[in-house]
C-alpha cells in the first residue's frame, strides 16, 4: 500500500488564495497544473482577486468548461 504525502494540500492552496483575497490582496500567483484547485480559483477571482496560474505540466491549460466565463481576472502561464 502507497502512501500519499501531499495531504490536505489542495484545501489548504484553495484556502489560502479564498483568505487572500478576501484581505484585500489583489494579485495571487499559483503554481500548479491542479484542476481540483479551481474552486479556489474561482472564487478568489470573485472576491476581486487576479489570479495567475502558472501551469508545472507541459502542455496543460486550463479546462474548456472552467474557461467559459472566467473573465479578465484569470491569467495563465506555462513553467
């Protein structure tokens, strides 16, 4: 049996980028190619938040059904 070291990793980013910009911080940087991180994309970006995402995979962008609708808060960058 394998054992996964990244626990809670997810919630705690998602957490951490809802925490930011709801103080105010207006420009939050994530580097991850992690679609379940998008809850807190999403939201952060609602809270008035510009949110650049910096893919770590080649090739990888941002799903077509998160896409629709994102708005100009959303950047995206590939590593």
């Amino acid at each position: 049996m394998k054992r996964s070291e990244q626990k809670l990793v997810d919630t705690m980013l998602t957490a951490d980028m809802i925490y930011l910009a709801q103080a105010g911080v207006k420009d939050v940087c994530l580097v991850s190619s992690d679609d379940d991180l998008w809850v807190g994309i999403r939201t952060a970006i609602l809270l008035g938040a510009n949110v650049t995402q910096i893919h770590t995979m080649p090739g990888r962008d941002l799903a077509a059904f998160y896409a629709r609708g994102v708005g100009p808060g959303y950047t995206q960058k590939h590593f």
